[in-house]
C-alpha cells in the first residue's frame, strides 16, 4: 500500500495499476481538496492513467481515474476496510434524495470498484451533482461533489496533455486527411447517401421520435458531418458510412475522434469513451463537451459494424451560444433511443 501521509490519504497499489510516475509532482494539481496526478507506465514509457481523488471526514477516499483510452473507472479506498480480493456486493449510492444500488468489486483488500454499466452517461451526469450519498450495509457517508466538473475538466485535459504520443498523433493526423474523416464532408457516393437516410429514417421510425426533417445536403450547418442530417428539435442526428478499405478499427475509433475533438476546443473539454456490446455486436461510444466563452457544444458517438463492411458512425449534437439543460437532456435521450433500437431499425432495410 502507498500512503500519501501529507494529505492523510492512504489508496491501495492497485490505484497506480502498473502506471510509474516520471516525477513526484510532474502534472499534479489539486482542485479545493481533490488531489490529481498522472501516472506512467515506465516500460512501456507513455501514460497509464490520470487519476483524482477525494477524502471525506469518514476517510473514505472517492477516486476517479480517466484512462489514455478515455475511459473511465470509480473506485472507493479506505485504509480500514480488509474486503476479501474479489468479493462483489452492492452499495446504494444517493444523488439529490435519489437512490440507486449499484455492484462494486474488491480490487484489493482496501479498495473497491463500482461496476457502472455506462461509464460514459455516469461521469457526464457526475459533473452536475453537488453531493453524492454512500451507503452500505451501516456505513453512510457523502461526499461534496461542488468542484468535480472541474475536477472531471482537468482529468480530461490531463489525458489530452500526456497521453499523446508520435504514433497516436500521426493516426490522428491520417484519420483528419482520411476520405472518410472529419474534414471529408458528405460523401460522393450517392448510394452510400442514400443508404445512410434510409437507415436513419427507419431509425426514426423504430425509436417513434417525432419531429424529425432531414437537412438538404446544401444547408448542412458548418461543423457538422454526415452523409445524411436531420434536425430534432435543438439537435442535429448524422450518420456517416465509413467503407471496409477506409475506415479504422472499431476499438480505435473513438480515440481519433476524442484526438480530433480535444485540441478544436479553445474552452473547457470534457470526454468519455466505452466499448459495448449490443446483442452480441461490438459498438463503440464517446461523449465530448466543449465549452467557450462564446459557444457550447455536446456530441454523443455511436459507432457499429455496417453489413456491407466497414462502420456506420452516428453523432448526436448540439450546440449554440448557450445548450441548455432541456436540450442537452433532448440530445441525451435521442441518443439512447437510437442505442435501443438500432438494431430493429437495421433489419428493416
């Protein structure tokens, strides 16, 4: 176990995972009474994780960890507890009077894990809370969670700063110059156009989402990719058609688009990735938030094989001077309606 005795927090080894840090203090920073860090994997000789944590008056330590991966893990520590390595139990966890049980798992003998089941929506809906309520078996504890946008912020800008490397910024520079990439626009392809508005109107249709008018290919809004858009309310749905010759590795995929998304943004930026599976088909998702001084912008990724080979990518969006919590909440739900009913919507065509 290392303790870090200044701040009286004791985490167990298995928080470093096998990650050494370059330096003591190198990129630490610390956020009211969070406390972050980066930590390296020296072998390997490039970033493990970033993590933050947080100690209570019940000296429990609340640790978030955000991997080069973007993905991202909540563990709690204590130096009292002795749990048997493996063990799995629930604990209720309260936000704003409401409660919800989750699984967590003995990493070690005094730290656990919470097996969220959606770390992307979790540690976007964790930026907004401002108290977060334990509560297992006896034990009941809280923890203030005013300053965890920021802290979640700067865990995020830590894994842009140390987790790039040459070979991750050259498939970043390749997937940017990529036909299929970000800057490449619609495509040229007028049956992969319109293989793309078929599949989202049958999502639309199969998800029962109303209001929905597909954008003229000459008036899609700057900024915005697909080979077909639609405008929902506030939101804007896309669906590009990446080719099997052109498109990247699924596993991949959302490292490029957090890669590109990340340094675009001249404010505040927030993401999350996760890979998934949806009835035994491997998926992929991210989330990406910037926010300016001048603009706000929120995009849900959902990227899934395509029949014919290579990937459909899907984005939810919105964005303007201001995104409000109704529509970021619209963007959300449309998001997961797509989720829920994409496969439906796929055998239909």
């Amino acid at each position: 176990m290392r303790c870090f005795g200044i701040f009286g927090v004791c985490v167990a080894a298995t928080l470093l995972g096998n990650g050494v840090a370059h330096g003591a203090s190198e990129g630490a920073f610390q956020i009211g009474d969070w406390i972050g860090r980066p930590h390296f994997n020296l072998k390997e000789k490039r970033l493990d994780r970033c993590t933050a944590q947080l100690t209570n008056p019940d000296r429990i330590t609340m640790i978030y960890s955000l991997d080069r991966h973007y993905m991202w893990t909540f563990e709690l520590s204590n130096p009292s507890w002795n749990f048997p390595k493996g063990a799995v139990f629930e604990v209720a966890f309260g936000i704003d009077g409401n409660y919800f049980r989750q699984r967590v798992a003995a990493m070690d003998p005094q730290l656990v894990r919470v097996q969220l089941p959606d770390t992307v929506s979790a540690f976007e809906a964790f930026r907004k809370i401002l108290r977060l309520e334990l509560v297992a078996g006896g034990l009941t504890s809280q923890f203030d969670m005013t300053l965890a946008n920021q802290v979640l912020t700067s865990l995020t800008r830590c894994v842009t700063r140390y987790g790039a490397t040459p070979k991750s910024r050259a498939a970043i520079a390749a997937w940017l110059k990529s036909p299929v990439g970000p800057a490449s626009g619609p495509s040229d392809d007028l049956e992969h156009r319109k293989e793309a508005g078929a599949l989202a109107a049958s999502i639309l249709s199969e998800a029962q989402i109303p209001n929905a008018v597909s954008i003229n290919i000459d008036d899609i809004p700057a900024g915005t990719d697909g080979d077909t858009v639609w405008k929902i309310g506030e939101t804007l749905f896309a669906i590009s058609i990446l080719p099997k010759k052109e498109a990247p590795e699924i596993g991949d995929l959302t490292d490029l688009i957090i890669g590109v998304d990340a340094p675009k943004c001249r404010g505040d930026f927030f993401s999350g990735a996760t890979l998934d599976v949806i009835e035994t088909v491997g998926v992929a998702r991210a989330y990406t938030r910037c926010q300016t001084q001048q603009t706000s912008t929120s995009t849900y990724y959902f990227a899934l094989p395509r029949k014919g080979g290579g990937l459909y990518l899907i984005t939810t969006s919105t964005r303007g001077a201001e995104v409000t919590p109704t529509a970021e909440k619209n963007a959300k739900e449309i998001d997961g309606n797509i989720r829920a009913f994409i496969m439906p919507a796929m055998a239909k065509m």
